[in-house]
C-alpha cells in the first residue's frame, strides 16, 4: 500500500481496515471488463484501503485494483 500524507497536518497516515460487518473488506466497481466476462456484465473491480491520520483523525478511502 502506498504511503498516504493528511492534507490537513501533513503527518503519514495509518492503515486501518475496512469492513462492512459482514465480509472483510469493501471493494467497488471501476469499469467494463473487455471480452467474454464484460459482455456477460462482469466489471473490473478495485479493493478500498482506508487510511487514518493519528493527529486530527481524518479517514479517506482510496481504490486499489485488485
């Protein structure tokens, strides 16, 4: 995972996971897959890594192809 700065305190943010209570992790659609699996409507997706800043508590969530 890439290394994250806050916009807001300009410290290096923390990892910290991303659950919606039921799987492991959230991932989200990013586009059409090209051939057989996107004409059958299949996407690409893209994993959410969610960050933390230890100083003001800022969380962002940025995509990562999977």
């Amino acid at each position: 995972m890439k290394q994250r700065r806050c916009p807001d305190c300009g410290v290096t943010m923390e990892p910290v996971p991303v659950r919606d209570g039921e799987s492991m992790g959230l991932s989200i659609a990013t586009g059409e897959r090209e051939g057989l699996l996107g004409k059958l409507g299949f996407k690409n997706r893209a994993k959410l890594q969610g960050v933390c800043c230890p100083e003001c508590q800022l969380v962002r969530l940025y995509a990562e192809e999977e």
